[in-house]
C-alpha cells in the first residue's frame, strides 16, 4: 500500500510537473514512509509519483514507478493484489517474463497480456495509474469494492490525479471549493461518492477505469467488471459450506506479506472470525510465527470488550496487545486526529487511534472485519427497511410534515419525500435534516432540498427485497463513503495497510450468490455468518448484544473547551452546543460542526 499521485499537462514543461507532483507527494509522506520515485515523459506531458510502504517485495526491486515489455508500460500503484501469485502462474504458463516478486508487475504483465480486460482479474484493493506509450494511453483504475481511493479532476487538456485530496494542494492550479459540501456533509455525516470539497475534484469510481487519450487529450470512463450469472444458493447447507471455504480462502490471501501483519481484535463476531481463521491458516502451513492481534480497551466499562477479547486471545498462539485509552491520551491526541482528515466526516477518530496503537506494535498491515455486518444484515437497517418501504408509499406533503417533531427519526421522514435512494439513506443515517443544516447554513430548505435530490448517486435496483436493499445501501453508500474512506485515510497516517479479507472479490461473489431468505434470516443478525463459524466461534461472542467501536466521546468532549471553541457560528449552533454540554445532544453532531467551522 502507498500513495500515488500525477499530473498530465503538454503545456508545461518537466520541471515544473516534477515540482508539483513532487509536492502532492510531499503532502502524502506519512502514506508512504518507505520511499519515493518518479516517472516523467517530457513527450507527452507525464509526471507520475510514488510514496512507498513496502509489504511485498521489500527489496529495491520493488521500487515504483515500475516499468514493464522493454518500458512501454509504466505503473504507480497503490494497494494489494491477493491472486498475484495464481496470475503469475499463469502468465509464467504464456511466456512472461519477471524481474520482481512484487504483485506491482503482475498488474503491468496482466495488461500487456490482456489489455483492460486484464483490471477484472485483479483480486484485491488497488488504485494505479498505467501508461501505455505504444497505444498512447493512460489509464486511472480503482478496484471492484472501492477499498482504495482515487481522485481525479480533468479539465483544459489536463489530468491531474491522487490518493488523498490534501495533495491537491501542492499543484500550482487553484481548485475552487465545491459551495455545496457543506450540505452533503451535514446531511451524510460523510461526502459521498463522487463529490469531495473540491468542485472540480471528483472520486473515480469503483470497479471503473479512465481512459486518458494523449492525442486528443480527451477521457472516458468506462466500468471494468464482467457480469457473473451464478445459479443462487439456496439451500443452507450448502451457503454455510460455500462462506466457509470462500472465507478460509479469503483470509489466506490477505495474511501474505513480507512485512509484520496483524488483527484488529474488537471481540466482536467478524473480528473474532478473522482471528480464528488466520490461525487455522498458521496451523495448516506449519508456520511458527506467531499471530498478532491488536485490542483498545477504556476504563468505563460499558465501552470496554476486554472480557471478549480475552476469550479470543486464548484461543490463538499468538502475541496479543492490549492498550487502554483514557481522558488524558485522548485529548493529548485528539488534535491530531482531527488535522489527519483529509475529507470531512463525522466519524474515523477511532480509526486513526487503533492505527496509531498499531504503528506503536511495529505492524505494517493489519487486517480489519469490515464488509460482514453490510453482507450479512449486522444492522439494525435491516430490520428498518420493511417499513421504509411502507413510509415511502405515503405522499410527500405528508412526509414533509414530519420535520414539525422533536424525535429524530420523525424529523428525518422528511427525507422519504425525495422519493429516491438519497433520501431511503438519509431517513436511516442522516446527521441533520434539511431544517437544521438550512438553518445551520443561514440557507433556505429549498436549497438543500435541490442539492440532495439532484445528487449523482447511483440507485438502488428495482428489484431487491427489503433486507437486500438495506444491504445495498449500507454497502455502496455508508460502507463505500464513511467506513472504507476514513480507515484508508486513518491508517495511512500512520503509515499502516488495513486489509479487508470480507471484502475479497471471491467472497464477495459467493455471498451475492446466496439466496437472500437464506443470507438474512430474521431470527438473529448474521445468523448465516455465526452459522458456518458456530464450531469455532464460542457462543459468548455471538449470543449478546452487538457494540460498534465507539469511544466515550460523549462525556470526554463535552468538556474539551478548546475543541468547542469557535462552533458557536450562528443562533442555531449556539444552541447544539448547549445542549451538546447538557448530554442532549450526540457527539456526532458537534463532531460534524467542528468539521465545517472549527478547522478555520
């Protein structure tokens, strides 16, 4: 994993492409601590650059920009490809040739061997740009679950893309602020996909690629993935058989590196799983070393799993590291979460201090449960959805009469009105409903009614079911823009790789092929997931109440004065901040104002 960025621009000369792209990457260091490269082609307008973190091939080989078929192709990668071994084998098996170990070549040759065609094979999480010289080409590609970020503004002949937003800064272009982020933020909590705070600044696509022409200077962008017409599972039996092979897989793939690799060990279901599995995984190679798993803990019990981890822990050979967080370090730290976000959210704070915990471990890569609650119905959505699909039948004018209550779920019925997929997502996880962000905002209602109704997001397919549909939005919205954003840009500050083995494109597929009466059965969340694992996963893991890695914002903040200093913009906010002091009101919220007015 690394960070990548690059300019394309005929009309300026090297030196100044090299600066600029040498100043994204600059911005980008803590992404990638063990190393730096360069690729200009004075021909053709080029810069490309390249922050490294070394997890397989740690060798100079390893180096990108990395070069491939007599230097024709060039690649800065960002990422992890799984089955970069089984193409290897099969590209060895067609007469190519490799001068590394690293899973960056196998890209370059997967290319050459078999063109676009060649980005549907990758199994992983990867963000690259690839330049073609023979056909004139160059290609931006982000991988099938958007796990790795990727933005890009095209504009007057010019491309210029990176892995976080920040490295924006370091062009000598100016990038307009986009004037409605503020919207997108307080009504998401997040920015969704594609828009960022930049207004020409927008995120590719997952599972799409851009096609950058040099010779017109032109671009299209086009989706990348093959449709896979699988016969659905319907029996149970053989769904619990099918995630337990497909996972096992899983996991093994995403254990391979050449650097210290460990498990973040919540004490919840996925990440127990994950523990268990990779320990199978050790058992079955004969390998000696040891496993490391990573917990945080807190002092107020209500918060703390340690009792579950513990029950995990046991059960594994490995090294387990425990680290407790306290009033004290966190608002020692807390700053510097906060200066870490690259884009606005109202969450990601743990994630930056679980990263920061392994960092302190000496790991590299750490493997992380995300993707099991979206697949599997982990949410409380799931149950939610049957009557979302009630509630919107009802008329709009009736709808838009709910934003009259104080109860926040009545309030947020207003976004059933819009009639469309923002507003199904909004009534289950919006922050601030169009009142409140209208009158945050000193703007009118009409105004952020038109900016979210007319958002460019994808919608949901006619014809899922409730449990399905709840399983989308939470997947490509709430999963793609809040969890996998903020972990790629958390860990990355402390130069650490979170892998995602549920989120493995084979297991991924195996799991859409599972009939959903059988994938969310109602009797218990994830009971499908529990079901192929209940022979490892001891039962007090399972049979309790699920907890979301939540620290006590709540009671730390609230007397954090310089964290609350500066939010009191307008008589609105005055008074989200009172009632944020009094417990009324949820750390989310006063995290989000802190977001659009306590950064300056």
């Amino acid at each position: 994993m690394c960070r990548i960025a690059g300019i394309i621009d005929k009309s300026q000369n090297s030196a100044v492409l090299q600066n600029e792209v040498q100043a994204m990457c600059d911005l980008m260091a803590h992404g990638g601590p063990d190393g730096e490269g360069f690729y200009i082609d004075i021909e053709n307008g080029i810069a490309f650059g390249h922050r490294r973190l070394a997890l397989i091939d740690l060798s100079p080989t390893g180096h990108q920009p990395m070069f491939y078929h007599e230097n024709k192709l060039v690649i800065t990668f960002n990422g992890e490809i799984y089955n970069f071994q089984e193409l290897k084998a099969e590209l060895l098996a067609s007469g190519h040739h490799f001068q590394t170990n690293s899973d960056t070549e196998i890209i370059l040759a997967c290319y050459h061997a078999y063109g676009t065609a060649g980005f549907s094979k990758l199994n992983g999480m990867f963000a690259f740009a690839l330049h073609d010289k023979d056909k004139q080409l160059t290609y931006l590609v982000r991988d099938q679950a958007g796990i790795k970020p990727l933005y890009y503004a095209a504009d007057d002949n010019k491309l210029t893309f990176s892995s976080e937003i920040r490295a924006f800064k370091g062009t000598a272009y100016h990038f307009n602020e986009d004037p409605d982020w503020k919207i997108y933020f307080l009504a998401f909590g997040h920015i969704p996909e594609p828009y960022t705070t930049l207004e020409a600044v927008k995120m590719l696509p997952k599972a799409h690629y851009l096609q950058w022409n040099h010779a017109t200077n032109l671009f299209e962008i086009k989706n990348f993935t093959a449709e896979v017409n699988s016969m659905e599972i319907n029996d149970q039996q053989r769904a619990v058989n099918h995630i337990q092979k497909t996972l096992r897989s899983a996991t093994k793939r995403h254990l391979i590196a050449d650097a210290p690799i460990g498990l973040f060990l919540s004490g919840g279901i996925d990440s127990s799983i994950l523990c268990l599995l990779s320990q199978e995984c050790l058992s079955e190679k004969n390998e000696q070393s040891q496993l490391n798993t990573l917990s945080i803990n807190f002092d107020e019990e209500k918060f703390s799993e340690k009792s579950f981890q513990d029950l995990i822990s046991a059960k594994i050979n490995g090294k387990h590291a425990e680290y407790k967080i306290d009033k004290e370090i966190f608002n020692a730290n807390f700053p510097k979460a906060l200066h870490s976000m690259d884009q606005p959210s109202a969450d990601g704070i743990n994630s930056w201090f679980i990263n920061y915990f392994a960092k302190e471990n000496n790991l590299k890569a750490v493997l992380s449960g995300i993707g099991a609650d979206e697949l599997f119905g982990g949410y409380p959505s799931f149950k939610r959805m049957a009557m979302v699909k009630k509630l919107s039948k009802l008329p709009g004018f009736v709808l838009r009469t709910g934003i009259k209550f104080n109860k926040p779920a009545l309030k947020r019925s207003y976004y059933l009105s819009y009639k469309n997929t923002v507003g199904k997502y909004l009534f289950l996880r919006g922050i601030f409903t169009p009142d409140e962000i209208a009158a945050l905002l000193e703007c009118s209602i009409s105004k952020v009614d038109e900016v979210l109704t007319t958002a460019q997001i994808n919608n949901i397919p006619n014809d899922l079911n409730p449990e399905e549909q709840a399983s989308w939005l939470e997947y490509n919205l709430y999963m793609q823009n809040q969890l996998l954003k903020d972990t790629d840009n958390m860990s990355m500050q402390h130069g650490i790789e979170v892998r995602v083995p549920f989120l493995d494109q084979e297991f991924v597929q195996a799991v859409k092929n599972i009939a959903p009466g059988i994938k969310f059965e109602k009797s218990l969340p994830k009971s499908l997931l529990i079901k192929a694992f209940i022979n490892i996963l001891p039962k007090e893991i399972w049979d309790r109440h699920k907890m979301g890695f939540i620290f006590p914002f709540q009671h730390w903040l609230k007397e954090n004065e310089s964290f609350l200093k500066g939010l009191e913009q307008n008589d609105y906010s005055r008074q989200l901040v009172r009632s944020f002091k009094k417990g009324d009101l949820h750390w989310s919220k006063i995290l989000a104002l802190h977001q659009i007015w306590g950064k300056g």
